[in-house]
C-alpha cells in the first residue's frame, strides 16, 4: 500500500487491493513519511473504509483532529 495523504503520525490515507481510498492506523505509520511512502504491514493496527465519499472525508477529519490514545479508548467502548 502506497500513502496517499498523511493524517498524523500515526493515521495515513491509502488506496486497498480493491480501489478504495481507506485510512490505516498503527504505530508511528507516517513518521518517517518522506523516506519510505510505503506502509509497513506489521504496524497496522486497524484498517478504516467507508462506503461514500462524503463519509470518507468526515472519517479523515476527525481522525486528524484526534490522537491515537482517544481513538483507542472509543474502540474499546465500543
């Protein structure tokens, strides 16, 4: 998977196997963005995909404007 836009250093948007524009989460994913632009598998924690667009735009808004530990903490309650 290629990086297509960065979120934080830890969320970055990507194109799956199947075409679709999805956000992948893990450890330090984009950290070192500019050598590597490529996601390392074994980081992934979780794999985000939406249906709609629109939707898709919300999803990378909040998970740029949310840390990691918040998202983790909504994972579980939910």
């Amino acid at each position: 998977m290629k990086i297509i836009r960065v979120l934080n250093t830890n969320a970055v948007v990507t194109i799956d196997k199947e075409k679709r524009k999805v956000i992948v989460t893990g450890l330090a994913q984009a950290l070192d963005f500019t050598k590597k632009r490529r996601i390392f598998k074994s980081l992934i924690d979780r794999i985000y995909c939406l249906q709609s667009n629109e939707g898709s735009k919300k999803l990378q808004e909040y998970v740029q404007a949310v840390s990691k530990e918040y998202l983790d903490i909504v994972e579980k309650v939910v």
